[in-house]
C-alpha cells in the first residue's frame, strides 16, 4: 500500500509515520512545515528509500502530481491549523487549511481513485457535552473557529461521500498528549514554562474538563482504522481518562517539583497565574468509543494511563531541552491585556 500522510511533520502525524514505518510499500508525507511543523519529528523517517517529503500544503497544486507519481492508495490527512486561541486571532487561516486544503484533497482524491481517505478531525465538532458522552451520532454543535472549520471539513467530506463515492473515513480523537507536541498546547506549555521557572499559564478557573489520550494509543487506533475501518463509517477516539485543566497543571507540579507534594498540599498554585478565561472555552469534552472498541476487539488496547503518559511526556521535554527551547520563544505570545493564550 502507497500511503500519503498530510500534516506529517507536526504532533500527532509523526509519531503516525513512525508507527507504519516498514509496514507500507511507500510513504510520503506532504507538509507545509508552518510555525507547530518540525523536520526533526521525521528523523526515524528521513533517508529512507521508501520515504519522500514535499515541503506543500495540502491546497497545493502538486497535489494531483503527488497522487499520481507515487500511485497512492490512502491518504492519512492530518494537516489544518488546531489550536483553539489562534482561530480566534485569525480565523481566515482555519478556513483556508481545514476547509479549502481538505476540499482540494478529497477532489484529487477522486480523480486519482485513491482507495482509502482517512481524515483526522476532532472531538471538539460536537461542541460542549455537558452529561453522558458523545457517541459518532452525536449532532456537531462547534463553538470555536477551529471546532466550526473542523465540522466544515468533516461535512463537506460527507456530501463528498454519498455523492461521488469517495472512500472515506472520519477520526475523530480526544486531547493528544506527549513527546513532540508544539508548546503551545496546555500540557506541553504548562511543562516547558516550569522548566525555564517561569508560571503556567491558567485560564479562569480551570474546571474545564478534557479527555486525554497518549500519542502512541491514539496513532495505534488510527493505524488499525486504516487498515481495518468500513468505509462511510466515524470512529471517536479516546480514552476515557477525563481530567480538569487545573487539575492537569497540579499533576505537572507534582512530577517535576515531587519533594513539596504539589497536589495534596495545594502549593501547585504557586507555580501558576491565573488569567480571565478565553472566549466561548467549553466546559467539557468525553467522547464513547465503543464503537472503536468492536472494531479493535483486543488488538488496540490503551497502553498508557495519564499517570504514566504525563511523567514520560515531562520526561522526554526535560531530555530534549534543544528540540524546544527555540521554538518556545514564539510559542509564549501570551498578551496580558487580552485574557487568553494566543
């Protein structure tokens, strides 16, 4: 199988390259390497002779000739604009990527008969849940730029669909957590401004609640998808460990400060600053994933619990200092006038 990965040099669409390595007859990885996209995340990748790198978007015009010189049969498309904070600085960037880039993709696709369209959205569509969990039928209620250009995307590709066949699955993932995630991102921000002794940054009070899932389970799922997942179907992926914001930041101050008993003793808010929360920040997010469940039986299990996720994840920023220290520079654009993390 000739597999395109778009995104691929960013967080969560490396450590997928990674995982299929060997396992496909050719790669190749399409990405615009914007401000969160790093070529040290595909060093295992880099040199290979069944690998190939195009520095494109995925609204590129290269995009037919990619399909065609490499013969690809599934598109694994990670790229669009993610974080929440700079869709409402700039919206139009989410439009252009996520809708446009994802329309460009899915009509090649077509031309070029690819056999399989993975696309990677996000459990922020169905909006805030506020009991129970969303199931793949759950109406897509977005409340942010980025959440309404991602239901955009995940809609357009379903007329795309039932209308002309197109080949299509949709994923959509919790929070991702861990190694190579752009410090921008509360877990990865919060770890890297305590490093340099600086605070973590808090928005309102932090009882927001996200579910959040290590990296590795998360690309497992999608792998096996890929290779095992029925066309036209959604599949959530998470879980199921649910944790408040604040909470997130206490076990962070646990781990890198362990001597002041951070979490029991409450002195984890020494380490933070609280600033008035962020415009239209949903309170919480939980997703059901049975279905993915009866699609992996046993063979996808959740290998890492947040316990074990966090303190590997602290871990691999405090040994690559070299990999972020440049990069967090433009990553803390927090204006203390505005009230929230651009």
């Amino acid at each position: 199988m000739n597999v395109l990965v778009t995104g691929g040099a960013g967080f969560i669409g490396s450590h997928f390259i990674d995982r299929i390595i060997g396992k496909v007859d050719s790669l190749v990885c399409v990405d615009k390497l914007t401000y969160a996209g790093n070529m040290k995340n595909l060093t295992e990748a880099s040199g290979k002779d069944f690998f190939k790198f195009y520095h494109q978007g995925i609204e590129s015009m290269l995009i037919p000739t990619i399909l065609d010189i490499h013969k690809i049969d599934c598109i694994v498309n990670f790229a669009a604009e993610t974080h929440v904070d700079r869709s409402i600085q700039d919206p139009s960037a989410f439009l252009y990527s996520d809708i446009l880039g994802t329309f460009n993709l899915a009509f090649h696709a077509l031309k070029y008969k690819v056999k399989r369209f993975i696309h990677i959205s996000t459990d922020e569509v169905y909006g805030p849940i506020e009991k129970g969990e969303a199931t793949e039928e759950y109406p897509l209620k977005p409340t942010s730029p980025y959440s309404s250009s991602k239901a955009c995307a995940d809609l357009l590709l379903q007329s795309y669909q039932k209308t002309y066949g197109l080949p299509l699955i949709i994923v959509r993932p919790c929070n991702n957590y861990g190694p190579r995630q752009y410090p921008e991102k509360l877990i990865p921000i919060t770890i890297t401004r305590i490093l340099q002794g600086k605070k973590a940054i808090l928005h309102g009070e932090g009882k927001e609640v996200r579910e959040w899932i290590y990296v590795e389970d998360c690309v497992r799922a999608i792998e096996k998808i890929m290779t095992d997942g029925k066309a036209g179907e959604i599949y959530n992926v998470g879980s199921g460990e649910r944790c408040e914001n604040r909470n997130i930041i206490a076990n962070i101050v646990d781990v890198l400060h362990p001597g002041i008993d951070a979490v029991a003793s409450g002195r984890w808010q020494e380490f933070m600053k609280q600033y008035p929360n962020r415009p239209g920040n949903d309170f919480r997010y939980a997703i059901n994933c049975s279905k993915l469940g009866q699609l992996c039986g046993h063979s996808v299990q959740k290998l890492w619990t947040f316990h074990e996720g966090i303190r590997e994840t602290i871990r691999w920023y405090k040994d690559n200092l070299d990999w972020w220290s440049d990069v967090n520079i433009e990553a803390n654009i927090y204006k203390d006038g505005d009230g929230y993390l651009r």
